[in-house]
C-alpha cells in the first residue's frame, strides 16, 4: 500500500491534531511530511518529535528561531521555513498528495491557494478561503487540476449524501435543497435579554464540540453557520435559496441532502471531528478514526427547529453579504475577525459583535474581487472600518 503524504497547515489548532490523531493511527497509509503553526512553538516541537516530517514553517519568524534551535539541540533533521513564503512553500512541498488546510480566519487563503495551484488534493477545514475568494477559490481548483474535498462537518457530511457524480450538476442528480444542522450553540435558550451580558468563556463553552475560542464564538453567535451557507453555495454550486439552516441541538446529524422525489438522506455520527477528516484523509476508503461509535439504543430524541433570526443577527447578516454579493462576504468576514478578537479580549459586549458587523456591511460596496489583490484591499478595507467602529466601545 502506498503512504500517502500529508501536509497539515494549522497542525498545533484543534482540526490539526485531530488530523495527527488519525495519521498516527494508520502509519502503513499515512506520513506527516510538513506542518505549518503560527507561532506555538512548544506544541510544534512535540509534533516534530512525535511525527518526523521533513520540513515545518512558522509564521512568525522569531518563533521560527526558537523551533530551530530546539530541534537542533536535539539531532533531529527538520527544515524550519518562516514568514508568508515559507507557509506557501510548505503548503506546496513536493512529496506531498493532501494538504489539511486548517489555518483559521482570512491567514489561511494564501497557504490554501498555494496548495490548489499545486495540484494537491486539499481537505479544506478554512472556510474563510471561499467565503473571501470563493469565484477565484473555485477557479484556481477547476484550472489546476486540484481536488476539494470538504473538512467542516456539516459540509462534509452534505458531501457524504450527495450522488458521486455531483460535480455533473446537483439538478442532475435530483437535488432539491440541502440542509446544514446547527446546534444552536450555549445561547440557543437563554433569554435574550441577558446575551449583551453574557461572558467570553460562556460563549466559548460550546455544549457538544471541542473547538477553539475564535471558532466557539461564532458557534455562539452563529455566524459560524452563516460562513458554512456561503461557503456551501461555492462548493456545491447552490444559491442562498436551496440552502436551509436547521436548529438540532444533539449534533448526531451533521447535514442533509433532500431529492426531488421526497427523499432526505442524513449523516449521523458523534461530535467529532476526526470523523470528517479521516474520511477526507482516506477517501473514498473508509478508515478507522478512533471514534466513539454512535450507540441510537442511548439517545432520547432528536429535534429540529428552526433558528431565530432575532437572536441570531448574525445568521441574517450572512445571508444578506451571499445575496448582495461583490465584496460583502468579505467584509462580513473581516468585520466579524475583529469584533470577536475584541470580544474575546473583553472590550466589547456580546451582542456588540452582530452590531459592528452589520455597519461594516451597510458601508461595504466594492465589486466582486478579481485577484488576490482585490481581496486583500477589501479585507484591509474592512478591517480598518471595524476598528475604527470598535473605538466607540472603548
């Protein structure tokens, strides 16, 4: 059996070592050849001991120095590049069939990018690459040759129910809609009144997922939900208006997919990430992921609601920046990135989040991006905007 390479951009974040969690359950199939992280550096370092890969890039370059040094204290032989050319070049090292494209927020477009316009087949678990760069996202996989296969579990689990053939057209195969699950986050019952209120670690206390702060908290909000709708309409190819969002607290079904003749197939599995990535990692194989099986004997019930647009604005905002398009999901994007960083720092109020967000949309008005450049002056665009609403609060 040949070893697949694997390249895992964002390794030291919760996708990341999940993602190593299942490499190193199936070394007859899979080798970590490069990592990439930010800047820590204790986590790298025991990755580097524990997996050997061949070359690593940080992308702060004194973290990068401390890694080296470490690693050479020690003998162990291990390219160390840094800055944003050293994660591109990680992102399309030669030895390598998959890159995880795990770097959270708007850093990981570029390493993301680097991977497709290699060829590489790309689990992609950084929506914001579609959500900013979605047209040139799409047309840079169809002209490079690369495959996209889907990490978030919702779209992973979209991509588990549709028929093989889907690239063909989903009217092809009969589609109708498909149905992204939500949990609803820790907020989803507690009365609205009291959210302005509500702390950092409260809405990163997520009741059924594992997951990081930044991540947590749009969970809390739902944005997160609102970023999956937009990126679910470039990777299936659906408008907003074949795209339903789903309430279901349990988080046993992860999505959804309804057919013309009445048919709604569902994945079903425990709350856990490894799911989704070894089944990109193996695909279309299906390997073992260490995963808890799902026992339905255990389980009261499942429900579904639908989701309250009122105490969730920033849902409503997602689907207002994918219908008025151009450069809106940027700025949705770029202005949620700051509002949640100053929230979590606790120098804005909960619900000041969806506030700040929707003034940068109101003033947002460039066209559609045509290269990255583009992408990046409407994200600097809409970050400088953002702070300069974020002053108000302090």
């Amino acid at each position: 059996m040949t070893v697949r390479g694997i390249v895992v951009l964002g390794s030291t974040g919760s996708i990341g070592r999940s993602t190593l969690d299942v490499v190193a359950r199936h070394p007859d199939r899979f080798r970590a050849v490069a990592l990439s992280a930010r800047q820590d550096v204790d986590t790298l370092y025991e990755q580097c001991l524990a997996h050997r890969p061949d070359c690593v890039a940080m992308l702060e370059p004194e973290a990068a120095q401390r890694l080296r040094s470490r690693l050479s204290a020690v003998g162990l032989r291990c390219e160390v590049l840094s800055g944003p050319e050293g994660m591109r070049t990680v992102a399309a090292i030669e030895g390598a069939d998959s890159v995880m494209a795990a770097i959270v927020g708007a850093a990981g477009l570029e390493p993301t990018l680097a991977a497709v316009r290699a060829g590489r087949r790309v689990l992609l678990a950084n929506k914001e690459a579609l959500v900013m760069a979605g047209g040139l996202f799409i047309d840079a996989v169809e002209r490079h040759g690369a495959e996209l296969l889907p990490i978030d579990s919702e779209h992973n689990a979209i991509f588990q129910c549709l028929p093989r053939d889907f690239a063909r057209g989903l009217a092809h195969g009969g589609v109708r809609r498909i149905l992204l699950t939500a949990s609803g986050g820790p907020f989803r019952a507690v009365p609205i009144e009291r959210l302005e209120a509500v702390t950092p670690d409260e809405a990163c206390a997520h009741p059924n997922w594992v997951m990081g702060r930044k991540i947590s908290v749009d969970s809390a909000t739902m944005m997160n939900k609102g970023l999956e709708v937009i990126e679910a309409h470039w990777l299936f190819g659906l408008p907003r208006s074949r795209i339903d969002v789903v309430i279901h607290p349990q988080s046993v079904i992860h999505s959804m997919v309804e057919y013309e003749d009445g048919s709604v197939l569902a994945q079903m599995g425990n709350p856990d990430m490894r799911t989704p990535i070894a089944h990109a990692l193996a695909y279309p194989d299906r390997v073992e992921a260490g995963v808890e099986r799902l026992d339905l004997t255990r389980m009261a019930a499942l429900s579904f609601e639908a989701p309250d647009l009122v105490r969730f604005p920033c849902l409503a905002l997602a689907f207002r920046a994918l219908e008025q398009g151009g450069a809106a999901p940027i700025a949705l994007n770029a202005a949620n990135e700051c509002a949640v960083e100053r929230f979590l720092a606790g120098a804005v109020p909960f619900q000041g989040i969806a506030r700040v967000v929707e003034e940068v949309l109101d003033a947002t008005r460039l066209p559609p991006p045509t290269d990255l450049a583009s992408v990046a002056e409407a994200d600097r665009e809409a970050r400088h905007r953002a702070r300069a609403i974020l002053q108000r609060f302090a």
